[in-house]
C-alpha cells in the first residue's frame, strides 16, 4: 500500500469506514451536476423563463457545480437547440477545463490548486497537510482513485430547451371561468352580510379574494405549459487524463515561482477544441409539462417557476431511471419496524411499483469505495412523499410526510445510513 493510502485508510478507519455499522452511518458521495439553459428572449415568455431558470436550485441529490455560464442564446429563427449549438457552447466556454478547475479549486490569478473541495465532497479526514506531502512524493498519485471514479467521473452537464406552449384561448376561458366565480362570490357575500351571517360573509369574502387572484392569474398565463429537452453530458474522466493533469499542470502554494508560472501557461493554453478535457454526450429526454394547480401561487411568476421546476424535475427523473450512470443514492434516515423512511419521493419519480436496491458501502485496504446490494424495497402505496417543487404551497396531501415509506421485498440487511437506488 502506498503511503498516500495509508493516510487515507487510517483516516478513514478513525471516522468509521472500517466496520459495517460505522460504514452504514458513513456520508455518501454524490454526482455533481452543472445546469445550464437554453434560452429565447424573442419568444413568448422567454424572458421570464430566463429568469425563473436562474433561481431554481440544483437537486438536492446533486452537488452544485454551476459555472457562471448559464445560458446558450438563440435567435429569434432558431426554435430549438441544435446538436451545433450544444458543442459550439461546450467548445467556447471551455466547461470541460472550467469543472476540472472546480474541482480543484484552481486560483486564476496564481494558477495554483487545492484538493479542499475533494476532501470536502469525498469525506476525507486526511489532512491537507498530509495529503499535499503525499502528492509531492508521487505525481500519479491517486488522490482520486476513489474520488475519481464517484466524483469528479460522475460530473454531469444538463443542457435544456424550454419551449413555451401557447394556450391563449384556454387562458382567456380559465379567466372568464375565475371572474365569473369572483362575481357569485362577491354576490353571496353582500347576501350573507345584510343577513347578518358573519361567517358566511367572511367565507364569501375569502372566495371573492381568491377568484379575483385567480383572475390576474389567468388573464397572462392559466393553463401555462413547457415542453423541455433535457441533453446530458458527462466529464470524461480516468486515469490516464488524471495522470496528465497530476504530471503537467498541477502545482500548489509549495511550488517554485517559476515553476507555477509555467504551469499554469499549460493550463491556460488549453481550448475547448483541442484540450485534454471535454464531455461525452449520454442521451436526451423530453417532457411536457403536468396541469398546473393555481393553488398557492400569488403571482405570474411563481407559475412560471413552478412549471419550469416540475418540468424539469420529470425530466431528471427519466433520465436517471434510462441512464445507469445518472442514478442518484439515497441514505435510509429512519427504521420503524418494517417500515424503511428515506428523503425521496414523487420529485425523483416514485411510484407505487418502483423497486429500490438497498446498498451497503464498503472499503478495501487501497481506499476505494464499493457498494453491495443486500436488499430490495418498494414504496408503501400512500405513503409516497409529494416533494415536488411547491407541494407544500398548493397543500398537496403527501407534501408533510418528509419522506417515502419503504417496505423490504424479501429477505436481506437494512439498516439506517444505507443507500437506496432505484432499479429499472
């Protein structure tokens, strides 16, 4: 064993990888993903779905590795995003090279690196200090042979086209439909007020107030619908990139001036075109979006955002589901019995019939991670947590669970802090 792994295998003996318990309550390592939108500021709505783009969060499966760019600009021709427009995008921000610097937390100014980010992400213990003395004694090392294959390897770019469906004559109908009830309503509550019913006077006083919302709502955009294409892309990543970048552009703070002068020209002479980095393409889904519910939404723009978000959310779900390599594992945070508590649920695309493998994470004594299935479970029909975006708002029924109920499928170990993923 290498005295770089031998660092790495005692720190993670002191923080519990050693043993099965330990390893079950073990932080996992989750894939990194970079969203980035296709926008067109001529069409209907364009603008406003730019700017609702921009405040959606990544999942929270996901680490965040957004980048400042953030949107392919279109022209008023171009109705959709092109395979063309995708690579040229690529190509010219230099999003390969600029994720690698993320993740090494490259200066641009000095051009050094840090392994923080890995460490933080990785659940390292070693200290920098050590892992820094380790990395000057071998430059191939494999500071990343665990993190190489489970985080930096599994770095995604989401690429979506989201185009405006135009309804104008069902909006013109749910408007009309919404004024009419403001109109009843406002009656009943005159009714009800010179009758001296309180309540009902207050009842009717309320219903006028939210026709009279879903009204303004509807006059722009009730019955507002996206369709979206989502195009994902993977970092290529492996030992052979690795061992270029350790031999030829890495360098920190301990290196000679000079030598971090001309190291980081390489890394700056580097282009999209001809680098060393790039991403491979996995595959394309595309969605349209659910009926929106107006419950809980106030303005315009949260239903912009919350069709946009759900949309989106359908379409991650999908490719998760069609691409192994996508699939996201989630921690088992509760046991009660027969019933299995973890945080994911109608967002990530659970229903009734999906099955979950049951995961177990292991180390060797090189300090790599693998994981071990030892059980299948399913969701308890009922029981499925409503997590998409602006449940809770439109008070959907499932939206307080905080979490799917699961139930083993036969026998096998379960225990909490293991992983679930979910199976074709």
């Amino acid at each position: 064993m290498s005295r770089f792994h031998t660092i790495l295998f005692l720190a993670a003996l002191w923080v519990g990888f050693a043993s099965q318990a330990q390893a079950q309550t073990q932080p996992y390592k989750r894939s990194s993903l970079y969203t980035v939108l296709g926008a067109h500021p001529s069409q209907r709505y364009g603008a406003q779905i730019d700017s609702v783009f921009i405040q959606l969060p990544v999942p929270d499966k996901y680490e965040d590795n957004n980048l400042p760019a953030r949107y392919i600009i279109c022209s008023a021709k171009e109705r959709r995003l092109t395979t063309e427009h995708m690579w040229r995008f690529i190509h010219s921000s230099n999003a390969a090279k600029k994720t690698v610097a993320k993740w090494f937390d490259r200066n641009p100014k000095t051009g050094t690196f840090d392994l923080d980010l890995i460490a933080k992400r990785g659940n390292y213990n070693a200290s920098v200090a050590d892992i820094r003395e380790a990395l000057l004694t071998q430059r191939g090392l494999a500071i990343i042979a665990d993190a190489g294959e489970d985080l930096i390897e599994n770095s995604f770019l989401l690429i979506n086209d989201i185009i405006y469906v135009d309804k104008e004559k069902n909006a013109a109908i749910a408007s009309l439909i919404f004024s009419s009830l403001a109109v009843v309503a406002a009656a009943t509550t005159v009714a009800s007020a010179a009758s001296g019913d309180t309540e009902a006077a207050e009842a009717g006083a309320a219903a006028t107030e939210l026709a009279v919302l879903g009204a303004a709502i509807s006059d722009a955009i009730a019955g507002f619908t996206v369709k979206v294409t989502s195009h994902l892309y993977r970092l290529r990543w492996n030992d052979s990139i690795a061992a270029v970048f350790y031999n030829d552009f890495w360098c920190d703070t301990t290196y000679a001036p000079e030598e971090i002068a001309r190291r980081k020209a390489l890394f700056d002479g580097i282009n999209g075109e001809n680098g060393l980095f790039a991403f491979d393409y996995i595959g394309s889904y595309k969605v349209k979006s659910d009926k929106t519910v107006l419950r809980g939404l106030q303005n315009n723009n949260d239903v912009i955002r919350k069709v946009c978000a759900r949309a989106l959310d359908k379409n991650i779900a999908a490719l998760q589901k069609k691409y192994e390599v996508f699939k996201v594992k989630t921690p088992i945070t509760a046991i009660d019995g027969a019933a299995i508590w973890a945080q994911v649920g109608l967002k990530e695309g659970v229903k009734p019939g999906t099955k979950f493998e049951v995961l177990e994470q292991r180390m060797d004594e090189d300090g790599r991670v693998s994981y071990q299935r030892t059980a299948v479970v399913k969701p308890v029909k009922g029981w499925i947590w409503d997590n998409r975006f602006m449940a809770a708002e439109e008070e959907a029924v499932d939206a307080n669970l905080n979490g799917t109920m699961f139930r083993k499928k036969g026998a096998g170990l379960v225990a909490e802090g293991m992983l679930l993923r979910q199976l074709k």
